[in-house]
C-alpha cells in the first residue's frame, strides 16, 4: 500500500501526531477534531508569554496592543474566508454557537406557519436549534431529501422552496455521508425567492477553502479546531445585506452602544453579538493556522487527500464493508456484517488506531437509513498511507476475532 501513495510532506509540522505516532497511536479521527500545527502551538506561547490585556476599551499599551493583535486576526480569518470585510465575521466558540446564535437573533423574523428546510444529512448543529425553534414559534420545518447516492436531491429540493420557505440551512459535506454537495442552485433559487440561507462549513471548510463571495449564502459557520486549529473558537460570516435583522442573543460587556437602568442598544456588527471577553488567545491562534495553510499548495492537498481517500475506499471494498452511501471526500463510514459498530472501534482503539463509531451526532439520518451506527475513519492533510495500512491490519485483526 505505501509504495503506491504519497507521505505527507506537512505531517512534521503536528508535534502531538508525531507524539501520539511514537505512544503506537494512528489518529484516523480529524472529522472530530484535527491535530495542531507548530504554527499554532508558537502562537498560543507567544501570546500568553508577551502579557496579555482584554481587547476594546483600553488605555493602555498592552490593552492597545491586545486589540490590535485581536481585530488583525478578524482580518486575517476574513481574508482566509474571501470576505469582503472584517466587520463580516463574528467570532463565536465553534459551529454549533454560530448556529444557535442565529437561531436566536433571527427569531423576529418568522411568523406562524413560515417554513425552515434543513438537509436530511445534517449535523445535530444545523437541525436542532432549527427544529427548536420552529417548535417554539409555529413554523414548518421541512426535511430536503437526499438521493440513493447520499447526495442531495437537488431537482426536490428546489422544488421544496417556494413562497412560504423563509429560511434554508443546509452543509456541503457531510460529517457521515462523506459526499460533497453543489449548493449553488439552491443558494441561488433562496437568493432569487429572497429566502435566508445559511450554510454549515464545519467539514467542508477544512477540505476546500471557502470562497464566500462567490457562494454568497447569508450566513456561514465553520469552527477552528476541525480546521487545524485551537477548541473554542469559530465564526460566523454574515453577509451585510442581512446585518439589520440581527438582533443579539446575549447582553453584556463589549457589545453595547448606550444603556441605562430600563434600556439598552447594541453596537453594529460584529461587536453587537460579541458579548463578553472574546476568546483572544484562541482567535490569535486561529489567525496564526489559517496564515501557515496559506503558505501551503492546496492543490497538492487535495490531491494527496483524494488519494489516500480512494486507498482507504478501496480497502473497505476489498473486505466487503458496507459504506453508508458513496463518500468521495476525506471520510467514510462503514459497517462490518453482523458487527456491533462499537465493538468494532473498541478492538481497533486496542490496537492503537483511533476511530469513531456511533451515530456522528446525526441520529435522523442514522436512523432513516435503518443503521444504528456506523464506524467513521477521516483523514487529514498529515495522514499518510502508513497510517492505513495500520488500520487495515487491525481491521482484519478484529474481524478475525469477531468472526
């Protein structure tokens, strides 16, 4: 196997996979949380070494360089992003708040019986904050299908939007299904039918670098960890043509303009929904990784991704594993016949190699496909055909036991 895929040239920048290698662990686990680059680990240092100061407000030079440090990593994230400005991104703690959040600020914009359509592949993140809210408010929440592929049904899904759908919310990739979807159209019928649409690039965002102005949804989340960088730290773009009908979700320091004891009003975006001390160090940090990916050839990391990809879909075809649906992109769940997912990734996580297996925070979809679970192997730009040809070796070892 090794002789017939590339080494990862960037794997040595990643000193904890260079440590988890050398305690006889393969990391196969990146669609839940991606291994740290040095760059981002110097960064960390640095920040908490140089003294650190709260952001906004100060009069004095640590404050001014704190802030400074701050809004130029906003800058740097929104460059990364292809926003056209800074002001655009609000800093949140991952994914899942960008999309709670939105889920709050934009309650005032729905009446009785307005429609929500969210993709039947989505994250826990992009359904239930969604389905909250349409319980809480009387909508309809209607479910885009998808084909026998895993691939979004495109032809239905246009056809579900219409004049009562207000708001689309839907991912690109999959964390399951592995399969990457072409939102284009629906984005651009949700634009033409003035629909609110809001796209979840929590896996798609670390496997093909956004280009929001070209995707012009109105609202885009991802989270830093999966994207190589620090816990706790995300975003949420919004377009400004959208900005008016935000209104804040949590009150407190930083994001107000003027209160008094019986009424307050908020700062424009994107301190406006920024309440409290943000995570500084975290977003310093994330600055820092999206600086270090974009010295890198990411056409040589799509290249060696797809290849391991089509290595690692081929092993499984070769031991007649049953893929959910047909990934194409960095991951792929599976089954064994007759197999408990779990039992599985426990033998396998015995022999060092580190797998997920359950239901991916996707249980509908789970469910509607009639699985209780599946196994999850996911890569990552370090990985490299060393760390598959471990997994195939323990798979095998495990199915023998299990047999």
């Amino acid at each position: 196997m090794a002789a017939h895929s590339p080494a990862s040239p960037w794997r040595k920048e990643f000193p904890g996979l260079l440590q988890l290698a050398v305690d006889g662990q393969t990391w196969l686990d990146s669609a839940a949380t991606a291994q740290k680059p040095r760059a981002m680990l110097e960064a960390l240092q640095q920040w908490y070494a140089s003294g650190v100061a709260n952001v906004h407000r100060a009069q004095h030079r640590p404050g001014e360089r704190a802030t400074s440090a701050f809004e130029q990593a906003r800058g740097t994230i929104a460059r990364w992003l292809n926003a056209a400005s800074a002001s655009h991104i609000v800093l949140t703690k991952g994914t899942t708040e960008s999309i709670n959040l939105l889920a709050h600020a934009l309650a005032g914009q729905f009446q009785p019986g307005d429609e929500i359509l969210v993709g039947a592949h989505e994250h826990h993140a992009n359904l239930l904050p969604w389905q909250q809210l349409a319980r809480r408010q009387n909508l309809a929440l209607r479910i885009l299908p998808l084909d026998t592929t895993g691939a979004l049904d495109l032809e239905k899904g246009l056809d579900m939007l219409g004049p009562r759908s207000r708001l689309l919310a839907v991912s690109p990739l999959s964390n399951v299904l592995g399969r990457r979807h072409d939102l284009a159209p629906l984005l651009q019928r949700a634009r033409e039918l003035d629909v609110l649409s809001v796209v979840d690039g929590a896996q798609y965002a670390v496997h093909q670098r956004p280009d929001l102005q070209q995707l012009d949804a109105d609202f885009f989340a991802c989270s830093a960890h999966k994207l190589y960088g620090p816990d706790g730290i995300g975003l949420l773009y919004a377009h400004p043509r959208r900005h008016a009908l935000l209104q804040p979700w949590q009150w407190g320091g930083e994001m107000i303009e003027h209160c008094d004891y019986h009424s307050a009003s908020a700062r424009p975006l994107p301190l406006g929904l920024e309440a409290g001390t943000p995570n500084i160090a975290g977003t310093i940090a994330f600055a820092a990784t999206l600086d270090w990916l974009d010295k890198l050839d990411s056409n040589a990391i799509r290249q060696h991704e797809a290849a391991l990809h089509r290595l690692l879909i081929d092993g499984l075809h070769a031991r007649d594993m049953q893929l959910v649906g047909q990934p194409d992109t960095a991951l792929a769940c599976f089954n064994a016949p007759g197999v408990h997912s779990a039992d599985l990734a426990m033998l396998l996580g015995e022999q060092g190699v580190a797998v997920r297996a359950g239901q991916h925070c996707a249980m509908p979809l789970l469910h509607s496909l009639r699985l209780g679970g599946a196994v999850r192997v996911s890569l990552g730009l370090y990985n490299d055909a060393e760390d598959l040809q471990r997994f195939f070796e323990a798979l095998d070892a495990a199915l023998e036991i299990l047999a």
